[in-house]
C-alpha cells in the first residue's frame, strides 16, 4: 500500500512539473488571449527597460510564444480591427524592445517571431515603418469615423 502511494505521490509531482515547464498559456477564450498579450505589451512599456537590458528575456519569451504559437488558434475567430489592433501592439513592443533600431530588427528577421511580425504588418500597413509609425503615435489614421459610423471590417 505503502509503494501505491509513493507512485501516486511521484505521478502527481511530474503531472505538476511539466504543467509547469510549458511556458505561457494561450488564454481560454479569444477576449482573454487578447487581453493578456496587450497586458504583456503594457507591462514591458512599464518596465522601461534599456535595450540590452537582460531582463528583457522573461518579456520576449511570453512575446514569442504569443505570436509564434497562440496568435494561430485564435485568428479565424479574430475580426479586421483585432488583427489590427494586435499587430499594431506587437508593433509598439518592438518600439519598446528595440528603440529606434525596431525597423532593423524586423528587417533583419533573425528570430521567427519578426519574420511572422513583418509579414502580418505588411498585409495591413503599407509597410513596417508605417505600422511603427501609427503604433508609437507619431502618425495619426488617415480615415477618422463619424459619430455614429462603424469601421468596416
């Protein structure tokens, strides 16, 4: 009897572990998964952290795992405006990740994560440099609604 609980003791502490070791979730629903990733975006601009800065790592892992992984699950589900909205976001992380070498970064696609990030901002925007432009604020839309009107999707 002794043994039985021991392996169930030791089955249940390796169940817990990896459930641990998976790294972030992808939220449960797709109003949560876009909530925690603009939650991850602000808490890193809250940080204000220096470019090399290596506290950056427990950022742009969560980062990663969000565009690389979960971004697929929920985006038949997401309208025009969220991809929008998302991808303008991973914009201003880059902005705050990598300062005015942002566009370099993205160019350069070293990581998997910035070739998928230039890809999608380039099927909304015109380019990046644009999409940098409208995330950080230095640009405003060119089409501003009316009272009362609804932005096509």
């Amino acid at each position: 009897m002794k043994q039985i609980i021991t392996l169930m003791a030791a089955f249940a502490a390796l169940a817990l572990l990896a459930g641990c070791t998976q790294g972030p979730g992808c939220s449960d629903s797709k109003d949560a998964f876009l909530q925690d990733y603009f939650n991850l975006v602000e808490e890193a601009a809250a940080a204000n952290l220096p470019v090399s800065d290596s506290r950056w790592k427990k950022y742009d892992e969560r980062f990663r795992a969000y565009v690389e992984e979960c971004y697929d699950l929920y985006e038949p589900e997401l309208s025009g405006k969220e991809r929008r909205r998302f991808w303008a976001k991973s914009m201003k992380y880059y902005a705050e990740r990598y300062g005015g070498g942002a566009l370099q970064e993205l160019g350069d696609k070293k990581e998997k994560a910035a070739g998928k990030v230039k890809e999608e901002v380039e099927k909304i925007w015109k380019d990046a440099g644009e999409a940098l432009d409208e995330a950080t604020g230095k640009s405003k839309p060119i089409i501003q609604l009316k009272p009362g009107q609804a932005e096509t999707e």
